[in-house]
C-alpha cells in the first residue's frame, strides 16, 4: 500500500517543475481580440514592445478567426494565435518587424 502511495505522490509532484516561460510569450483570454486595438506605446526595441506587437498579431488573428456556421473563433483558433503571436515577438526581438 505504502508503495503506491510513494508512487502516486511522485507522480503527483513530477508535473510541478516544468521549464520557465519565454518572455515573450503570449497568453490571451478567450474574449481578450474584442476589445478595441491599442496603441503599442513602449520604447521601440525593447521587451515590452515586442511583447506588445506579439499581443497585437495574436489579438488580430483573432479577430479575423473564422469559427464554424459564423459563431467565432474556437480553441484551436486561440492556441494557433498565441503561437503566431510568440513567433511575432520572437521576430520583433530579432529586429525584424515583417
């Protein structure tokens, strides 16, 4: 008994060190792409202005996301935009905008 016990806490716990998040990674609410746009008002070149630009691709992927029969975007479209949006700051960081 005791040995599972040991086991199934280890397992437990195996999921608590996971490795830290890039700076530049985006992460949306479901209805965050309804608001309107916002300027992008960080000094140009530094990390919070790619993470901003990240923001905004991601938002307006969003925002142009087709779901099915009309109702919106669905989860696959939220996941795909904050990808597309990590990628879009982790090019801002290399110094490309486009």
């Amino acid at each position: 008994m005791k040995s599972w016990l040991v086991a199934l806490t280890v397992l437990c716990l195996s999921g608590c060190v996971s490795e830290p998040r890039s700076p530049y990674a985006i992460s949306l609410s479901p209805s965050s792409y309804l608001r309107p746009p916002q300027p992008n008002t960080a000094p140009r070149g530094s990390v919070e202005f790619c993470r901003n630009y990240g923001r905004q691709t991601a938002e307006n992927r969003m925002r142009t996301a087709r779901g099915f029969n009309g109702r919106g975007p669905n989860g696959m479209d939220l996941a795909s935009a904050e990808q597309a949006g990590e990628r879009a700051a982790l090019r801002c960081a290399s110094g490309r905008l486009n």
